[in-house]
C-alpha cells in the first residue's frame, strides 16, 4: 500500500484510539499539518481505504473508524515503538519486589498491581513443567485428628491440604508416615508421580500403616493441582469503563469469557512460541468477543512456561500496552532468576 494511504490509515487508527469517535477528513489534516493535499483528496483516499477493507463508516455522512482488518494491517506494519513512561516503570518495579511468598500468591499480586497501574484487565498462566521437583512433603500435625499436607517445589509452588482423621495420631505415627513419604518420594519429578506411582504409595502404607493409606489419595489431588496450568485474572471490571461495553449484552459476554479460566486459558496460549503477540477483535472468541483487544507475552523460565497478557478494548492502545507487557515481563524475568539464586 502506498506511503500515503499508509499514513491516512494510521492517522485514522491513531486518532479513534485516543478518542473514540468517528473520523473526518477534516480531522486527519488537524492532525497532519505537514501533508499538503487538499480535503478532496484525503476523501478519496479514505473511500479507497474502505474500499480495501481497512475502514468502514458506521452512518452516512459520519467520519471513518478501522475495522478489525485495518487493525490488523497497522498493527503487523504501522505501529510505532512507544516508550514506556518512567513512572509506570518505577511502580511495576516496585510492584514485584516481595520473593517470600509462594510463586501463585506472587503472581497474584503482580497481576492485580500490573491491572492497577495499567487501567486494562490483566491475566496470567503458569503451567508448570512435568521437570519441577518436589522438594518437600510433610505431614504436620495441627490437632490430634487433624492435620496438614505440605508440599513444596523447587520453582516455588506451596500446596497444602488440611484433614480431619477418623483416629486419634500420635506424634510418632506421623513421624513414621513422613518417614514412609520421604523414602518413597524424596527428591521426586512432579512428573514421576502418576497414578499408578501413587497407587503403588496407597498399597504400601495399607500393609505398613494402614490408618494412613488415604494420604496418597490427597497426594494426588495436590500433585494434579500443581500440573494443572494455573490461570490468573485481574482487573475485569475495568473493560466495563469503555464506551464499547456500554451495552448489557457486550458487558456480560466479556465478563462471562473472563469469568472462564479455560477460556482464558485457550485464548493466552493459541501461540506457543515466546514472542509477543497481538489479537485483535473476533480473533480472541468470536463475535461475541469482537470488540476486544489483547496483548500477550510467553516466557520460559525455571523449567515452567509463564504467560502475561493485558486485555483492553480493540482500540487500544497498542504501542503503548506492547511497551508495557514488555516491561512487565522483564520484571518477572528478573524476579524469576533473583528467585532461582536464593
């Protein structure tokens, strides 16, 4: 496409975006001071940018506003590298400083601060990689017909899970069980612990310690909580402040998708790789979800696959929110590694 159309195409994207109102022909030469063509001109280039698909005029007589197609053109060949504002990068990094908690209470945290400071919803996923070690496995008594699992991996996971015993346990039944968990466990891939593993585990404290065979049953349900892919979301009621949401029906489609982990899920990981991706619009779910925008960032780190997006309307921003998941993901790079070397 020409220079020209080029520019009256970004002009067009790059004004709706700051103010979402149709644009004129008159608007695009406020904007353009410096382009020395007449308003005819800039209309019959408008007019051939509809005709390619890229604008759309919602009413007869209105200005123009870019259709899903002509986001997509800017986005894959116009859209400049923005900056991000030094404020903004001081306060992400103030957001990720606190390593003493579990790696999911941190992400929460960071996700809800990157919302806050970013004014769009933001989510995160962790899947945790098959490789992660179990590090610890404890059981700690908290009554004499209670207690706690505690399990904890090289990458940071916390797991835990309190039960209430049908017997009265005495310090040295559990000491003995944990005995029991440490031999056969020990230093364990979270991989290695399958079904048939933690079958074999039920089996051998049955015949050894038999008021304890349920515990491999809990096992198994942290273990399949550590390898289920943890999916994050912060900030939805913020979509719910553009205009483009304003409508009962678009809000509570939106709301619904966010609500849905698995959806989430399946949106944050359509691209495998660890480049930075931008999905616009019917791209993310459909109709239904056709006035959204999304920018999203994989990064693998320790062993585990990390994803961080931020979700906005599809007339975002999106030189800036690039800028910002870029940032952001940095920071959790950092974090990440600062962890590792503790």
């Amino acid at each position: 496409m020409k220079e020209r159309l080029n520019r009256i195409l970004r002009s067009v994207i790059e004004t709706y975006i700051e103010n979402g109102e149709p644009v004129s022909s008159k608007g695009i030469l406020e904007r353009e001071e410096d382009m020395k063509i007449s308003s005819a001109t800039v209309r019959n280039d408008l007019a051939e940018l509809e005709r390619l698909g890229y604008l759309k005029q919602p009413h007869t007589s209105a200005g123009r506003i870019p259709t899903e197609s002509g986001y997509r053109y800017y986005v894959d060949n116009l859209l400049p590298h923005k900056e991000l504002d030094r404020q903004l990068a001081l306060s992400l990094d103030n957001a990720i400083q606190n390593s003493t908690m579990s790696i999911d209470e941190f992400f929460k945290t960071a996700i809800s601060a990157f919302s806050k400071i970013t004014g769009y919803t933001s989510a995160a996923v962790i899947s945790h990689n098959d490789d992660d070690r179990i590090i610890k496995m404890e059981v700690v008594k908290s009554a004499d017909d209670m207690i706690n699992l505690i399990v904890i991996t090289k990458s940071g996971v916390v797991k835990n899970s309190f039960c209430r015993l049908y017997f009265l346990a005495s310090d040295e039944e559990v000491k003995e069980l944990n005995k029991t968990l440490a031999s056969y466990i020990g230093d364990t891939n979270v991989g290695y612990l399958d079904d048939q593993t933690l079958d074999r585990l039920e089996k051998e404290l049955a015949g050894k310690q038999n008021n304890w065979d349920f515990i491999a049953g809990v096992i198994k349900n942290i273990v399949t909580s550590i390898k289920k892919p943890h999916v994050f979301v912060s900030g939805q009621e913020k979509m719910l402040s553009y205009p483009e949401f304003y409508e009962i029906h678009k809000a509570k489609n939106v709301m619904s998708f966010l609500s849905e982990e698995e959806q989430v899920y399946g949106v944050l990981n359509k691209n495998p790789d660890n480049m930075l991706n931008i999905i616009i619009g019917s791209e993310i779910g459909g109709d239904t979800l056709s006035d959204m925008g999304l920018v999203v960032r994989r990064y693998n780190g320790d062993g585990n696959e990390y994803t961080f997006s931020l979700f906005g309307p599809k007339r975002m921003d999106y030189g800036k929110t690039v800028s910002q998941v870029e940032y952001f993901m940095k920071c959790i790079e950092r974090y990440l590694k600062d962890r590792g070397a503790e």
